[in-house]
C-alpha cells in the first residue's frame, strides 16, 4: 500500500470525467489499497481514483470503523430520493474548507466490486451524501459547484487565503 499524492484545487484533474474500469485485477486491488491509504492519511472518510489523478471510476469510503471500508467501481445512482437533506462537506483535495450542501437524502445505486460482481444497494443519510459526493467527483464535479456563486467564491477566498501560511 502507497500514500499517493492527493491533487489540489483548483488541478484541472478534478473537473475530468473518469473512465469506467474495465480490468478487475490485482492493478485494481492495488488502486484500491492505495486510495484507502491515502484517504487515511489525509485524513477523510471517502475518496476517488480522480483526487490523486487516476482515470478510473473507483471510490472507496469508510464512514466508520464499525462500517468497514466500502470499495465502489463503476457506480451509477439508479434513483434518488425527493426528500433532501443538509450536511457539511469538503474534499482532502481542499483540506480545511468546509460548507452545508443540500442532496437528495437517500439513494439507490448499482456497482461492481473488485472482482466485477454488481451489486445494487439503498443509502440513506451520511452514507448516501457521500455517495453522491463521490459519484459527483467520478463525473468531473467537484463539490463546490453545489454551491451557490456567493458561498462558493467566499470558501475558496478563505481556503485560498489559509494556504499561503
């Protein structure tokens, strides 16, 4: 397992639509172990092959240690709920900046494993904010275009700001 260089805003890596996978083999285990390394290490609780510049639409998440981690390749929401919900979001590729966005509260999604067996399966609250966060990545949105004009050019002032020391 490697700790991989997380991409920063604004690298244009983030805004690009990953590529599905096509190869279940152990390049993909690899990836896998990989992202969950670095998202650890980060630290956060999900990230996608695009945050350290792979072109493969895998994310991996870990909400909990009681949850486990949860690896998703090729994911597509089937169907999402009317109902939304608010949380706070941010990325390990803009650490520290953090703002309320408003999804869909719960989601119905179908995915493959590291093996290629799809799956379908229904989250709700947390777990499916951030499968949408991370779905949203994998299609070159990142997460601040969930943002009004206003919040989002006040966040990236800020973050901007706290960067440069």
């Amino acid at each position: 397992m490697t700790i991989r260089r997380i991409l920063r805003y604004p690298d244009p890596g983030l805004f690009r639509v990953c590529s599905a996978v096509t190869s279940f083999d152990s390049a993909l285990s690899e990836l896998a172990d990989d992202l969950l390394e670095t998202m650890r290490a980060a630290p956060g609780v999900g990230i996608t092959a695009a945050h350290i510049g792979v072109d493969q639409r895998i994310f991996v998440l870990e909400l909990s240690k009681e949850d486990g981690v949860r690896i998703y390749v090729n994911p597509d929401i089937l169907e999402s709920d009317t109902g939304t919900i608010i949380f706070n979001e941010g990325s390990v590729s803009m650490p520290g900046a953090i703002e309320e966005v408003e999804r869909p509260k719960s989601v119905r999604l179908r995915y493959q494993d590291l093996t290629g067996a799809l799956h379908e399966e229904e989250a709700h609250g947390f777990h499916a904010v951030c499968i949408q966060h991370e779905i949203d990545q994998l299609d070159g949105i990142f997460w601040l275009q969930r943002l009004s004009r206003l919040k989002r050019e006040r966040l990236v002032t800020k973050w901007k700001k706290s960067q440069r020391g």
